[in-house]
C-alpha cells in the first residue's frame, strides 16, 4: 500500500511533464534551427537599425567569406 496523497501524485505527474517537456525541446533539432535563426534575424535586425554601417560591413564579410570558400572548393575539384 503506498502512503502517497493526492497532491503529490499531481505534484510528481507535473515534474515528469516539465522534464518531457525539456527533454523534446532538446532533442528536436529542426525546432530547436527555428528559432536560432529567428534569434539571429531579431540581432541582425537591430544591429541593421542601430548601427547600419556595422551591418554593411558584416553582410560584406559574410559574402566575402562564402565566396572565398566557394572559389577554394572550385579550385580543389578542378584540379
């Protein structure tokens, strides 16, 4: 016979929701991409807003770094 109330019954029913709930939130990864990327476009956003000359400069070197990448891997498979 267990000596368990009610309330902790709820109690514990409660805490293995939460921990599912954090175990799901972990382990879903393209949920998990979602949001990163909408992080990344609220800082992209405000840094466009706050200062637009860093935003140029930023989007300039990103395009300068795809790029450069691009013509290495172009470089090795041709060669």
């Amino acid at each position: 016979m267990t000596t368990e109330t009610p309330s902790d019954i709820e109690r514990a029913r409660a805490e293995l929701t939460a921990t599912l709930d954090a175990i799901e939130d972990k382990l879903n990864v393209p949920k998990r991409a979602r949001l990163a990327v909408e992080r990344a476009g609220r800082r992209a956003q405000k840094l466009r807003d706050e200062n637009p000359v860093a935003f140029v400069a930023t989007a300039v070197g990103a395009a300068a770094l795809v790029g450069g990448a691009v013509w290495l891997v172009v470089r090795a498979v041709r060669n």
